[in-house]
C-alpha cells in the first residue's frame, strides 16, 4: 500500500509575479496560474480593487512559504540582478608581470 503525499496549499518560489500567492494556487488545484492570476484581476476591477488588494495581501499573510525553499524569501528578489559573489569571501587581487609601457 503507497502512502499517499497530502498536498498543501503553500507560496511558490519557482511560480511566482510577486509572492508566488497565484502560482501556489495553480499548483494546488493543477491549473495554469496564469488564467487564476487573470481570473484574479477581472473580480477584483469588477470588486472595485481595493477588496482584492486586501485579499492579496491576506492571502500573503496566511499561507505559508515552500517548504522546498526553507528560508524566509523576498517578495522582490527576482526582480533585481543576483550577485556571484559573497561579500564574506575575499576576492584576490590580479597581479600582471612584465609589462612594459612605451609612450610615443
């Protein structure tokens, strides 16, 4: 007998516009989450927008992050360039021998 894995409605980190709210729902019902985000936007313009922002922004608060993706993750972070580099490590300097300069 297979142990069946409970699905849990949780944030995105790979599925994500903002906070990977949408693109949790997509993954927990087996949609495409761009028809629940465009769905999403119609009711709220038609709700006036203030309550779906409210909603969002609820929904933001309660569900919780991938628990593939264990530590706390920024609403923002694929919007700015990553960085190669850890500022902890030391980068090391380039040393150039023999070169020789000559001005006309």
């Amino acid at each position: 007998m297979r142990s069946k894995e409970k699905k849990r409605l949780t944030r995105s980190s790979s599925d994500k516009i903002i906070a990977g709210v949408m693109g949790g729902f997509g993954a927990y019902f087996g949609i495409n989450s761009n028809y629940i985000r465009v769905g999403f936007v119609i009711v709220s313009i038609l709700s006036h927008a203030l309550p779906g922002i409210l909603v969002y922004i609820l929904l933001l608060a309660i569900m919780p992050a991938d628990p593939n993706k264990p530590h706390w993750t920024n609403p923002f972070e694929n919007q700015r360039p990553t960085e190669t580099n850890h500022d902890n490590e030391k980068r090391e300097r380039k040393v150039i021998h023999d070169v020789d300069e000559h001005d006309d």
